[in-house]
C-alpha cells in the first residue's frame, strides 16, 4: 500500500516529474494541494497548485477529490436542472498529467528553483471542460 505522502513520478516528454497531494488547514478554510517538482540544477523547482474549499461551488471530498458544481443547463425534455457534479481526483495519474500539461500551456510552470503557488481551480475548469 503507498504512504500519503510518498513523492511519485510522472515521465512528461523527456522530464521526470514528482508530484504529491496533500491536506492542509489554513483558517479560515482547508485546501487540497497537488505539488509537482521538478530537479533543476541540483535543487527543485516546484508548482503547488491550491484548491481552496471556500470557493464559491467547489467542494474538496477529502481523500484527494475536488470538484464543482456545474452550472444550469438543458437536459433532455426541454426541462433545466442542475448540472451533475464535476469531479477529479488528485491522485490519479492521468489527472495530475492534465494539470502539468494545462499548466505549461498558460505559462504556469516554474523556469527556475523555487517555489510558486497558484489557484488550482482555473486550470481544474479548463479540464473538465476539455
């Protein structure tokens, strides 16, 4: 069985990433946090992306999932209704490659050691609306 916290790897073109989730509390609201790593030049470069419970139609299920509500639309027989819930779990490996790649395609990954800390929730709408 894997620890939580054990640092796993994800082979993206010719990079090795290591990516992690984890629970953190900050009060006023707890957040899920996938953190990806990067070895750059002997140190690591890292990209947290935070998905905070306190945004408006999100929910964290604890465990690694997040999700959002979905907006109103059509159905079927011309009725509308809610949307069902949107929902990735964080530590599936073809979702924490839809995350690096989305990132790389607005910019978002770290081009040096270090640390940088964004709002997941953006990138987590371009994905389930892919």
């Amino acid at each position: 069985m894997r620890k939580d916290h054990q640092l796993r790897r994800l082979a993206v073109g010719g990079a090795t990433w290591l990516w992690s989730v984890r629970h953190r509390h900050r009060p006023p609201e707890c957040c899920e946090v996938l953190s990806l790593h990067l070895p750059y030049e002997g140190a690591r470069a890292t990209l947290r992306l935070v998905f905070s419970e306190g945004a408006p139609g999100r929910y964290l299920e604890g465990s690694g999932g997040i999700g959002g509500a979905g907006d109103r639309d059509h159905v079927p027989g011309g009725a509308h209704g809610p949307r069902p819930p949107l929902h990735l779990n964080l530590h599936e490996p073809a979702v924490v490659r839809g995350f690096l790649e989305e990132a790389a395609a607005r910019g978002a990954l770290p081009v040096a050691a270090g640390e940088r800390e964004i709002d997941g929730w953006p990138l987590f709408d371009a994905l389930v609306g892919r």
